[in-house]
C-alpha cells in the first residue's frame, strides 16, 4: 500500500490515505458512483461497449472533493449512444458529445476521439473517433484529470495522475509546449489548479506556460475572467501572484496589469476569508483591483465580461474606501453618519465596504457596532423604509410629480439625522411645513 498526500476534506479515498496500486499501474478501488451515472454506464456497457467517468470527477473524488460535474467518455458513438437512451440533447454532437438526462439533470456523454490541428489554440479543427481509450487520455491536459475509472476495472492512470496526485503536482500530459500550443487556455488552468489545489506546477510545464504565454491573446475574455475567478476564490487567492510571475497577466488585464498582480492585493485577498461565497469573491476582486480608480476599475471589468451586480459592487468598495472623499478619511462610529453613508450605499454594499476595510488591515469592530444597532433599531435610510409613501403626501396636498419625490429625499434627510421622527403623521407635519 502507499500513503497519499493528505487532501483538506477526508471524506473522499485520497482524503482516507490509502490506494491500493495494482501490477498494471492501474488501481482496485471503489468510487461511489451517484446513481444516474451508474446507470448511464452500465446501459452502456451491457450494450456491449466500453464506458467509464473520467477527468475531474475522478480527481475530486480520489481528493476527498464532492465533484460538481460527471463526465462520461465511452467507445460508443454518438448516434449510438443517442438509441440507448430516451431523453438525449446533442450538446456537441460535432465532437462527439450527447447529454443524457436523467432526473432532470444532464450528464455528458462522450466518444473516445483524437484531435485534429487547433488552428485557432483553442478548439480542434476536426475530430476523429477511436475505440481505444488511450488515445482519448492523451489528448487531455494535466495528468490529475487523464484519469478514468469504470466499477469493474478501476482506475486507468496511463500518464502518472497517481502519483503527481499522491505528491501535489500539476504536470502536462506529454509534452507541454504541445498541450498549450493546443489550447491556450490550459496556461490559466494550470496557475488555477494549483491554487485549488495547492499544487505545485511542475519544472517543464512551468516553462512552457511562460514560452506560450502571448497565446492567451487568442483566448477570449470571458473565459480568462472565469480562470481568474477561480483562482481568486480558491482557497490560495494569492497565487495571483503567479500570473505575474510567468508572465501571463499583461495577457489577462493588459492596460492596468502592473497594478493588479502585486503581493499588497493578495495579502487582503487572504485575509478576506467571509464564510459567504458571493461575499468573499466581491471582497477579493476588490482587492485585486485595489490600486485601480472606481471608475477605472467599472472600465476595466466591463472589458472582462464581469456582470453588472458584481463591477457596480467592487468599484462602489473601492468608491468608499479608506481616504475617498466620500467618507472623509474614514468610518466613524457615529450613527448620523453611518445612515447618511448608507443612503448612498445601500445595506449590501455598505457590509461589504466594512469587510473591505477589515481585509485591509483597519480596525473597524466600533463602527460594525454602531452600524448593527442602527440595523436592529430599523433605522430608515432609505425612502422605501420611511413611514410615509408617496400617496399619502398627495393626498395631504403636495401636487403629484417631481415635488412628491423632492419632498420624500427632504423628508428622508430629516429622519436620517433624527430616527424618532420617522412616524407618519410626524412627516406629514414637516411635508406641510407645520414643524
């Protein structure tokens, strides 16, 4: 028996320590299969062709990881593999691919193939099928997802996933310079996985991302942005550093990228560790871009196919940061000006503004303090928390238009500075002018 590097979770095999290596290099072992892919395989397989999961589903689970996706790559044809199965979608039936549905969740199903020419360093020109699941392993970039595993044979490990898995090493299947001239995009994975992971990349695939890195012109900004996330939330944001370091990230962000790979940015990237996801990924990309403008920063993630939620929250941080003249050199645990702030901000981003800062260094608890009892006290902040709507101030003779909302932000100014005049007939008083 040999000892496996220990992963963080040990719920999974390699998580328990211990594989059993067989003769042929392959390995008698049991992975859990959910249901539906058991299925799926073994219709397959009864119906005489070959059929096993394999990639990252593999890797996951040999880490102790609960894999998100399971993919399956089988010896059958598409058109045969759409006979065997009732509910089918051809997802990239071109290259091989169905997707299976089964309770209404799909799983790709692919034919073992060989690439042709990537033209393009990103898509193969053509495919060609093959029975022979070898060369289908061949094709596939790090040695950690060449790994394929059927229940009856085990684990098939042709180029060595095992042991780079058994020793935290990310290493190219073959030669590197071939699988990154085949696709581009392999560069940034390879930097992602190691964040993830916390791998090591190994001495030849390293240099060979640093000789490929200008093929990332080719690749688009969407997918690079996604890379990108991962890697800053992964549980080693600071391997941003690495872009830098090989020598991708004028590829990545090429207007602002000397002022977005620095060690200050991944030092709060680490320390930004919220146990909400979406909370977290805002806080960091936020870091990431921390020497940036707001304005610069809104400018440059709409370039990265950033969402709108997500660029309008990290450049409003950077907005409100520590020294911005929106709040005047800093929070103050005051509660008049922590509403007025929140006016601006909103609650969503005005929390995220508070995490930023802690991430920074900044001693915030005061300020948090005073900002959670204005939240339990229901302090308005906004017109939508005010006792009044806009109905009752026509009602009470304020012509409709323009004046009703000037009057309600009026109003909204009033309660801000003084909670205890947020009543209705109070406001009401102040809209007439009678207090």
């Amino acid at each position: 028996m040999r000892m496996l590097r220990k992963a963080r979770q040990v719920n999974g095999l390699l998580g328990q320590g211990i594989l059993i290596l067989m003769d042929e290099g392959s390995t008698k072992i049991k992975i859990e299969l959910p249901d539906d892919v058991r299925f799926i395989l073994d219709t397959i397989r009864h119906a005489g062709y070959e059929a096993c999961v394999v990639g990252g589903c593999v890797r996951d689970s040999l880490l102790g990881k609960e894999p998100e996706d399971w993919d399956i790559t089988t010896s059958a044809l598409p058109l045969q593999i759409k006979s065997l199965f009732k509910n089918t979608v051809d997802t990239g039936i071109k290259h091989g691919t169905v997707m299976v549905i089964r309770s209404k969740r799909g799983y790709e199903v692919t034919t073992y193939r060989i690439d042709g020419e990537y033209i393009d360093g990103r898509h193969p020109e053509s495919v060609e099928f093959t029975p022979v699941l070898g060369e289908d392993l061949k094709r596939r970039d790090f040695t950690i997802n060449a790994l394929a595993y059927d229940p009856e044979g085990g684990i098939v490990d042709l180029f060595g996933g095992i042991p780079d898995l058994e020793n935290g090493i990310i290493r190219a299947v073959g030669d590197p310079c071939k699988r990154f001239e085949e696709d581009a995009l392999r560069i940034m994975r390879a930097v992602r996985f190691s964040a993830q992971l916390s791998f090591d990349i190994e001495e030849n695939t390293r240099a060979a991302i640093s000789q490929f890195a200008p093929n990332l012109k080719m690749v688009s900004a969407e997918r690079k942005r996604v890379e990108l996330e991962k890697t800053i939330c992964s549980d080693n944001p600071a391997h941003v550093c690495e872009y830098r370091k090989l020598g991708l990230s004028e590829y990545i962000v090429p207007d602002v990228w000397e002022r977005c790979f620095g060690e200050g940015s991944a030092a709060v990237m680490e320390a930004a560790d919220d146990a909400d996801p979406d909370k977290k990924k805002l806080i960091r990309l936020a870091a990431f871009f921390m020497e940036l403008g707001p304005e610069e920063c809104a400018h440059v993630m709409r370039k990265m196919t950033f969402d709108n939620r997500s660029r309008d929250l990290v450049s409003g941080i950077l907005r409100f940061r520590s020294g911005s003249p929106e709040t005047q050199g800093g929070l103050e645990p005051d509660a008049p000006g922590i509403r007025k702030l929140l006016v601006k901000t909103g609650r969503e981003l005005f929390e995220l503004i508070l995490a930023f800062r802690e991430a920074c260094g900044e001693d915030m608890s005061a300020v948090r303090g005073v900002y959670e009892q204005v939240i339990r006290q229901g302090d308005a902040f906004s017109i939508t928390m005010l006792d009044i709507k806009g109905d009752d101030l026509i009602e009470a003779g304020i012509p409709k238009g323009r004046q009703v909302g000037e009057t309600l932000n009026m109003l909204l100014d009033k309660v801000v500075e003084d909670p205890e005049l947020n009543k209705k007939e109070t406001l009401l008083m102040i809209a007439r002018g009678e207090l």
